[in-house]
C-alpha cells in the first residue's frame, strides 16, 4: 500500500505543487494534489460521467457541436480559477482551500464535459 501512495503522490507531484498548506486532508492523510487542482479533477470526472449519462440515458444525440462555441465556453468557464490564481498571486485575495476548490469546479466541469464530447464525436 506504501508503494502505491508513493507512485500516486509522484504523479500528483509532476502535476501539481502538493503544498501541505492548499490542500485538503482526510484523517490526517494530505490528498494527492491541492484543493484546487482536487476541485479540478472531480468536477471534470463528473463533467465527464454527467455527458456520457445523458448520451446513454436519453440517447441524446446533439446536433455537432461547433468547437468555437467549446472554447468560448471554456474560457469562460476559466475566468474563476483565473482570477482565485491571479488575485492570489498579486496578494488581493487568497481564499480558503474550500474556496479554491469551489472556484475551479466550472473550469473542470467544462473541460469534463468537453472531453467526452470529443470522445463521443460530438465536437470535431
């Protein structure tokens, strides 16, 4: 089990700083990656599952959907996680690592979601 937390905390630390400060703990047990970057990959896993169960609970078939629109929506969808990181780093505002988490959600749900409309060849 040792073995395993390592190589998982080696490939959260090729991805993210792992500051013991930014990130969340269970039972003492400090995650892989930070709140944010946590934030992240689960709203983009559910950004993801949330896609393909429309698409087989429905079989919703949307029209293709025009990869302009797919990068406007992400760069939206970016403008929280954007101004948490830059308003941070000039020293305005450094919120919680509820709020870091919190403000990342749009920007993992779209690329989420993003992600399995390629892979359904919905956008092209």
């Amino acid at each position: 089990m040792d073995l395993l937390l390592a190589m998982i905390f080696a490939i959260g630390g090729v991805i993210c700083h792992q500051r013991p400060d930014r990130s969340f703990f269970i039972d003492g047990h400090q995650f892989p990656v930070c709140a944010r970057c946590t934030g992240l990959y689960l709203s983009g896993a559910i950004g993801l599952l949330g896609w393909w169960a429309m698409k087989l609970a429905r079989r919703w078939r949307p029209t293709a959907i025009d990869p302009r629109l797919a990068v406007r929506l992400l760069l939206i969808a970016a403008i929280p996680t954007a101004i948490s990181l830059i308003s941070g780093a000039i020293g305005w505002w450094d919120g919680s690592n509820l709020a870091r988490a919190l403000l990342a959600i749009p920007l993992g749900a779209s690329a989420g979601a993003i992600a399995a409309a390629v892979s359904t060849k919905d956008l092209r």
